[in-house]
C-alpha cells in the first residue's frame, strides 16, 4: 500500500518569512501526491498535485511544492508565509484507483 | 459555484439514537466518498461511492453504520444505533470524472457528538 508520512507535528515560522511543510512517500509504481489545507471547523481544501511532469508543482494561494523522486519527497513551499496562512496542512498520495491516503498533518502557525 | 454541502453542521444526540448525516456531492461529479476526522486516528476513509454504486465500505466500522447513495446528488450516512465512540468529525468529498488523479473536493463536515 502507498503511505505519505510528515515529520513534523508543527511549523512555527514569522510572517514574511518562507514557508516549509516536509512530507515523504512511499509508492510501488509513479506517485500521485496532494496536498490539501484545512483551516478550523472546515473541511480540507485541495492545494495542488503531481501526476507527472514538472517537479515543481504550482498551486493555490502562492503555494508551491516540489518533486524529489531520489529523496521520495514532496515538500510544500511558500516563499513569504501570510499569518492567514496558519492552518493545518495534509499530504496524501493515491492508493489504488481512487483511495487517498493522508499522513497525520502538520499544524502551521504563523506569527505576526 | 457551490461546492460540497453537508447538513447539519452539528449534532448532539444521546446514545442508542439514530442519526443521520446528509451530503450533497458537485453537480456532474461521479465519485463520492465517506470520511470520519478524529485527533485519535486522523482521518479514515469508510465509503466510496462511483456513479452512485458502493465500491468499497471496508472502512466502515460497524453494522451500526450504512450509507446511501440514491441518485447523483444526494448521500446520507446513518449510524443506528449511535455510541459515545461514534463522536466525530464527518466529511463528505467529491470528484469528477478521471479517477483517481483528479481532487477530492470537502464539505465542510458534520460534527457529531454522542453523549
């Protein structure tokens, strides 16, 4: 089965400065991975994906994540984190044709 | 554009009571799924649903639980008879056509809460 894995429970990090969100993999064939955001008492928002191509993956909100298929990693990024941006962060990849399987999340907290 | 809608936002019921969670998925989207959110256990898929047929329920828990799907635009989760451990979060996600490449997109979540 394919699993994601984020090391981090939390990120602090100081408005302004950037933004790193670790999250690693583990697939038997080409990975499909997501991201999604989920702020309080909503339901998780997409962010952006990898299928195939590029390896940097450009999404929503100024977020971006890129593909390292030799460090089996999928690391969201954001040049200049937002207070706005503080959330609860979930990578998932695809298991089978249609399951997705989320790792534990990682909290984002942003100070002013 | 509306997006997925759940009601009720919250429920507080006791224990033994039948409840019943309610999903109305993206207009032309074909899959459908079922999730719980808890701090313990993350979140859990327990239902798919593809053009409007259960794919896979091996997420879910119980015989106490069952979900429907009886046209397009309408999902319902019920949960008969409901336990304190049945408190959760449940989220209703959907996408269109493409399988699994394509986004799930969330409602907004049914908080549920079985005293």
């Amino acid at each position: 089965a394919q699993s994601v894995a984020q090391p981090e429970d939390q990120v602090n990090v100081a408005e302004g400065n950037p933004l790193t969100v670790k999250c690693t993999y583990s697939v038997s064939g080409n990975p499909y991975l997501f991201w999604y955001v989920q702020y309080p008492n909503r339901g998780l928002q997409f962010l952006l994906k990898y299928i195939t191509g590029d390896n940097l993956v450009k999404g929503s909100y100024g977020f971006e994540a890129e593909f390292n298929k030799s460090q089996t990693s999928f690391h969201l990024k954001k040049p200049s984190a937002l207070v706005s941006d503080s959330a609860l962060y979930f990578c998932a990849v695809r298991d089978d044709d249609y399951k997705l399987s989320f790792g534990a999340g990682t909290t984002v907290t942003v100070r002013a | 554009d509306a997006g997925v809608i759940q009601s009720p936002r919250h429920e507080v019921t006791e224990m033994g009571q039948e409840v019943t969670l309610r999903c109305k998925p993206i207009s032309g989207h074909n899959s459908l799924f079922w999730y719980r959110q808890t701090m313990m256990r993350g979140l859990e898929l327990l239902i798919y649903f593809n053009n409007n047929v259960p794919i896979d329920d091996s997420g879910m828990p119980e015989d106490r639980f069952s979900a429907k799907m009886p046209n397009a635009s309408f999902s319902t989760l019920k949960i008969q008879p409901s336990e304190p451990r049945d408190s959760a979060v449940y989220f209703c996600a959907s996408s269109g056509t493409g399988g699994g490449n394509q986004p799930q997109h969330f409602g907004d979540g049914t908080r549920l809460s079985i005293l």
